[in-house]
C-alpha cells in the first residue's frame, strides 16, 4: 500500500513563526505536491516537484517555499506564518506519467492554525 | 484557471441519483475525479483521458466532453457511503487544478 505521511496532525502557530510541514511517501514517486485547502474554494496547489532539489510555483506559491533533497521527503516552508494561512494543508505524490496519466496519493493533511 | 464544479452542495436520499459536473474555462486534457470522506485525505476514483470516453467504478461513472471543456460524475442508487466531498481536477502542463468541490450527502 502506497503510504503517505504528514509530520503533524495539528498544528497551532504564532504569527511571525517559522514553520515547517513535513511529508514524505513510501512508494519511491517522482511528483509530490503541496496543497492547501479551504471551505468553498477546493484544494489549490502550492508548490510540486518532479525530482529531488527541482520545484514548480503552483497557484498560490506567495508566503511559502518548499525543499526537496531526498526523493521521498517534501517539505513545505512557512517563512513567517499569518493569520491568513491558517488553513488544511495537504501533501500527495504520483509516479511521473506523460499525458496526465498520474494518480495522486493523499496524505491525512495537517490543520494548522496561526494565532 | 480552477475548474468549476456544480452543484456546490447535494443531499440525497439513499437509492437516488446524483449528477455532479465540473467545467473549465480553459481546455482540458484529462480529467480526474477524487472523494474526499469527512476527516479523511482525498482518494482516487477515476481518470478520463480522451473526449468522449466514459469509465465506471462500481456505481459511480463518469464522462468527459473535451470540446464543452466539461465532465460529469454520475452517482446511481446512492449508498450511505457515497457522503463526502468530491473533487474534479485537471492537469495542464506543469500544473494541476483542483475543481472547487461538491459536497454530497446521502440521507437514511
């Protein structure tokens, strides 16, 4: 079974606080992204990488920065939460298909609340 | 760039239909359809690769109309199950969408 884990369930934050959300995946997957994920406006993607040390800007990349430097583990950067990003953020990975042929494997997510 | 979905919320008795619909602006190249459970991660049902093709996965297919930049999800005979939110997404080059999202319920 593909297994997809996320550092923290929950998570509670002061504004201004450097944070890190951690993810790392089981099945030796070339894509995983970072996604965040709010009532009415679905999950919208932050950052991807398709290999270890490359990165994509996804949708909504202001006020975040991401770090690959192992295949299975990526990690997305708060540099100083707000208030703003309070909000369900979730990790997936997939093997790297041509033609969107790709399905995403979930982690539980981590709600993190900034204060 | 986000894939719209409707209806945005959809309570059903169970045995019911249900139909959800998920359309972009922009043109689609594939199509995948995720349900999300309540406090549980989004997990795969299907993906649509060519217009015109249709797929199911028990009760529950789909289709996608490349030229109307459209895909439907049908739900037939609903189940208490089938309760969860689900999601329509695309990819488009580099980049994935996520579809706004329905919420649907099935009642007793």
């Amino acid at each position: 079974d593909v297994k997809v884990t996320q550092s923290s369930r929950y998570l509670v934050k002061r504004t201004g606080e450097k944070v890190f959300l951690e993810c790392v995946q089981d099945m030796d997957h070339e894509n995983m992204f970072w996604y965040r994920q709010d009532p009415g406006l679905g999950l919208r993607l932050i950052y991807f990488s398709y290999d270890v040390k490359m990165k994509e800007k996804g949708d909504i990349p202001e006020g975040y920065s991401v770090s690959r430097e192992k295949k299975e583990r990526f990690s997305l950067i708060l540099e100083s939460a707000s208030t703003n990003q309070t909000s369900m953020y979730l990790c997936a990975s997939s093997f790297l298909l041509t033609g969107g042929q790709y399905e995403q494997y979930f982690g539980p997510g981590t709600r993190l609340t900034v204060t | 760039q986000q894939p719209v979905q409707s209806p945005q919320a959809v309570i059903l008795r169970e045995g019911e239909d249900a139909v959800i619909n998920c359309s972009s602006s922009k043109a689609l190249y594939s199509v995948h359809w995720y349900r999300q459970k309540h406090g549980e991660a989004p997990v795969f049902l299907m993906i649509l690769l060519k217009g015109g093709e249709q797929k199911g996965h028990e009760k529950i297919s789909a289709s996608f109309n490349e030229k109307k930049q459209q895909s439907s999800l049908y739900l037939t005979a609903s189940q208490l199950s089938y309760s969860g939110t689900y999601f329509c997404g695309t990819d488009r080059g580099n980049q994935f969408y996520f579809g706004t999202g329905t919420s649907l319920t099935v009642i007793p």
